[in-house]
C-alpha cells in the first residue's frame, strides 16, 4: 500500500491506495503555523490499525517551501558568487550577505583568473562573525567546469552547516537563474530538513520505516535523502499533485484545462493526449526566476473561502482568504456561503451564509437568492477568465511538454477535469456558461493526494563534451572524463543514459519505471581557420515523468468505484 498526502493552504489530504484501490481518505485543517502537527493528524487518521509491514512508502506534497519563501521567513544565508568579464553579478543581488568575488572560468571552462584564497577566507570569517550556518557558491560557467565553486568550497566547508554550490544545483547555462536557484535552496534547507526529519522519526516511533518521497515541481518525486540537497525542487509541488491527479483520467486524443479548486487558490494546468506542459526555463516565484524544472501551471486567488465583499460599489472575490466560510464558523461571506443559500450545500449553517450574504444583497439592491447567485456566477466567470488567459500566455510562446517541444501546436482545450472539495458544484455551472465539457475527477475531494501518492521518481542529466579539449563532463552529477577527438553524440547520449539510470536508482526510482528518453541533442563544429578543430556537444536526458507503473488498473479501479463522481 501507498500513502499519498497533499498539504493545501486550506485543507490536508491523506489517502491509502492499495491494488484494490483507495482503501482509505481523511480530511485536516492545515495550520499553517504548525505544518507538522497537520501532517501527523493525517498519517495517524490514515494508518490506525494498518499493519506497518504492508505499507511500501509515502510521498508527501507539502506548501512548505514555498510558503517559507513567500512570507520570508527564513535564516540569513551567505552568498560568494563569481562572474569574471561580462555582467556584473552585483546585478542579480539575492540578499545582503551577498559576496561579488574575483576569479573566473570561461564558456568552454578554461581558467581565465585563479580564485583569490585570501578574499575567500576574509568573506568566511564575515559570515561567521555574523552566526550564518549556511552558504551558496555561483561560478559563471561552473556547469562547464566546477573548479572555482570547489576551490570556494574547500576553503570554507569547515566553518558552515550546508554549502550549496550551483553546478550541482542545476546542469543548465543560465547564470542569473542558478544564482537565484542557489540562492533559494540555500534559504530553505533549514526548514525543509527540520520539517522532513520530524515526519520520518514520527513515521519510525508508530513502525512505518518506509519510504518517504518528496512530490517535485515537475510532477514526478524524489527520496527524502536526496530532497535535503535540492529542497528548492519542492516548490509548487501543490500544483503538480493536481495535475498528477487528473492524469489518468484525461483525453488520450486532445487538450485538457486541469482546475482544482480549493478554498484558498484554483491551480490550473493543460494535459496534453494526458501528457502536462512544461515550463522550459523554470520556477518564477516572486522576484525569482529560477532554474527549477517545473510543469506549467498558473494559481489564482479564487477559492471556495474566498473573501466576497463589496468594494467601490462592485462585486469583489478574493484573493484574501479570512478564514472559513461562515457556514463553518468563518468570519465573513464567501463563494461557499452563497452555494449555502443557493441550496447546492446543505451540510453546514445556512443560516449563518444567509446573515453573510445578507449585506450584500443590500449592497447590490437585489434579493437574496439572485445575490447568492450573482457571486457564484462571478466566480465561475473569473475563474474562466484567468484559464483563457493562461491558454493565450501558452500558445504566445514554443508549447512543451514534459517529453518534447510541440512545434506549432496550439493549445485549445475543450474538456475540463476538476478536482478539489467544491469541485461538483462548480462543474455543471462552468459548463452551462462555456462551450467545455466539464467532468470531475473520481475522489475529487482527495485527487491530489492520489496524485501525489502515484507520480514517479523523476529526473534529468546534462552532459556537454568539448572533443577539442578531450573532456566530456556532467557536473551536476560530479562526473568528468577525458575523451578521444573522434567522440560523437551517440556516444555522450549513451553516456548520459548511463549517469541518468544510476542516479534514477539513488533518489528513489524503480527499474519498472525507468521510462528514459532524450530530451534535447546539439552538436556544434568549432573551427580554427579553415579546419574543422573539434566539436562542441551538449546531450539533456531525463526520466519520463508520469505515474508509476501498473497505474492503469489502479485507474480503471478508482472510476469504477467512484459512485461519488458527477459529470
């Protein structure tokens, strides 16, 4: 069996999935100023009574990260970063303990000028003054060779906690982008590892020794050993559980909107023939933009417990959420208050919505019900209104997938999949005032966590070869061999398949699910004069993201029990 668990801004959700399908599902609050002790509540609800033995792994999809960038709230960090000739790297400025130093490497990897040791040991006794545990080290072109992060490295490791240096971070040539991606790893480590480290001793204290993987940005999971080294991949693993949660149930011939709609956000993401978009560059969070893989997907502030209220004389929906709908003991009115008084919910205090919709229907000079209405209508609208835009952001820039670049596709769904608490209330509402067809994903309360629980372990490897020079290396996974003149693409793609599988394997993969493929090819001839002087070649594999094998029963088995589902 497999525990799956989502942590949303409003709720937690846990399931059991076992080959008969899901055995169990539970519902928290999350308190947001105590994640662990939301988490615990829905490990222990969902595992009372279950036999240890017979649980072969958890995967957990948490706000954790991103909530700690987001709130800055978050341990003074060091920074050394090299950039030699070009753009100042004072530029890209991540913080205050922001270090500009001499020394660099260029585009091919060649030593331009030495690391300066005395400066580094000047910065070290600085950041140590000042009680900083943790540091990241940038180098320009340290994806070509890591020499100077390594010399950085040496000269401080025994006066720092973690150290994250930026080849290992990510094997991509964008030097603005791995700062900020250092930059925020290294801000989140301290969170990340007191958080996961309490989840895995509370799991061995109740005897589930078991595997614990991290849901990533991109869809697919890595071990909790390998998440302590790239916490930063955790960020908008909320979004992607959703996605992975409509996966199995999307159209295997066309475009599909994904819309989970929470109390506090509705994330949205396009499957294409039930493959995810990717985001080619990576991860913008705020100021940040990063180099952190992840799957195309845009949140907005509209959710069941949206703040409704009236403000310069026109009707407001979010993206403040106070609490609660009043329903439910909440402060102030809300979509789900006006589904209350519209008579779609029933299970909660009507007459407390009624009081909440009350002011407004004054406001608006209309009667009750057609308020109640005129809010749920207006957020259906804005909800459709952002999908269509993020569709149109899509379509005006090269459309990827999670596999390949969709040369001219463009992206115009018809089918909608929705999941989240009020997802059936909103589907045959969407569908009246759209030309989609609307369904719910079976379990929809709980399809992220399902998601979650069945993404597989995913990953990528760059390797870039200069023939000229005779190397060949892949520095974000500490590898780097000489090669012969007469080394070709072929080669290095079979080299890089090799690097991927072994390191697939290390963060938690299966060998069922090692669905590998090649993901970006280039050869470029470097020549001297008239004469062809080497060749200069960069190969990008990676691990098929999706969900793990034997999925397809399982599937077919959550429709089939799924009495719950509305169309």
């Amino acid at each position: 069996m497999i525990i799956g668990l989502d942590v949303g801004g409003t709720h937690t959700d846990t399931v059991l999935l076992g080959k008969q399908g899901l055995i169990r599902q539970h519902k928290v609050t999350t308190d947001t100023l105590d994640l662990f002790k939301t988490v615990l509540a829905g490990l222990e609800n969902i595992t009372k009574d279950i036999d240890p033995a017979s649980i072969s792994r958890a995967v957990l999809s948490t706000t954790l990260t991103t909530n700690a960038i987001v709130q800055d709230k978050n341990p003074a960090v060091g920074m050394i970063v090299s950039g030699g000739p070009g753009v100042d790297p004072e530029y890209f400025r991540t913080n205050e303990d922001y270090f500009c130093v001499s020394g660099s490497i260029d585009h091919r990897g060649r030593e331009v000028e030495p690391v300066n040791e005395d400066e580094i040991l000047k910065i070290k006794d600085i950041l140590k003054e000042k009680g900083i545990r943790n540091v990241g080290i940038i180098s320009k072109f340290s994806v070509r060779n890591p020499k100077h992060e390594l010399a950085v490295y040496n000269l401080i490791k025994d006066a720092f906690g973690k150290i994250y240096m930026g080849h290992l971070i990510s094997g991509n040539l964008n030097f603005p982008r791995r700062i900020a991606t250092t930059y925020l790893n290294t801000i989140v480590h301290q969170t990340h590892k007191r958080f996961f480290e309490a989840v895995r001793d509370s799991l061995k204290q109740k005897g589930l020794n078991i595997p614990i993987h991290i849901l990533k940005a991109d869809g697919g999971t890595m071990n909790f050993d390998s998440s302590i080294d790239f916490p930063g991949q955790t960020i908008l693993s909320g979004p992607s559980a959703s996605v992975m949660g409509a996966t199995a149930f999307a159209s295997e011939k066309d475009e599909t909107l994904v819309l989970d709609i929470g109390g506090t956000t509705t994330d949205m993401a396009i499957l294409v023939n039930r493959v995810p978009l990717l985001d080619p560059q990576g991860i913008t969070l705020g100021n940040y933009n990063t180099l952190i893989r992840s799957l195309e997907t845009r949140s907005i502030g509209i959710g069941g417990d949206s703040h409704v209220q009236i403000a310069d004389g026109k009707l407001k929906i979010g993206p403040e959420r106070k609490g609660p709908a009043m329903a439910y003991g909440g402060p102030v009115p809300t979509p789900t208050d006006a589904m209350f008084v519209m008579g779609l919910m029933t299970e909660g205090n009507r007459d407390a919505s009624v009081k909440g919709i009350e002011p407004i229907a004054a406001a608006l000079d209309i009667n009750l019900e057609d308020a109640a209405v005129r809010i749920f209508d207006h957020a259906c609208k804005l909800i459709l209104f952002h999908a269509r835009a993020m569709i149109d952001a899509i379509n005006r820039k090269p459309v990827y997938t999670v596999h390949e670049l969709q040369e001219g596709l463009v992206v115009n769904p018809r089918k909608i999949l929705i999941l989240g608490g009020p997802a059936p209330y909103f589907a045959g509402y969407l569908e009246k005032i759209s030309n989609f067809q609307v369904n719910t994903v079976p379990h929809w309360k709980v399809a992220n966590a399902i998601g979650a629980a069945l993404a597989r372990t995913t990953c990528e490897v760059t390797l870039f070869a200069d023939t000229q020079q005779e190397i060949a290396a892949a520095p974000e996974e500490n590898f780097n061999v000489s090669v012969s003149k007469n080394f070709t693409k072929e080669l290095a793609v079979e080299k890089a398949f090799e690097l991927l599988k072994n390191k697939a394997m290390n963060i938690g993969a299966t060998a069922d699910d090692l669905e590998m493929e090649v993901a970006e090819s280039q050869q470029f001839n470097m020549v001297r004069g008239f004469y062809t002087a080497g060749k200069n070649i960069r190969v990008k594999v990676q691990v098929k993201p999706g969900l793990i094998h034997g999925y397809e029963a399982l599937a077919q088995k959550l429709l089939a029990d799924a009495d719950e589902m509305v169309c």
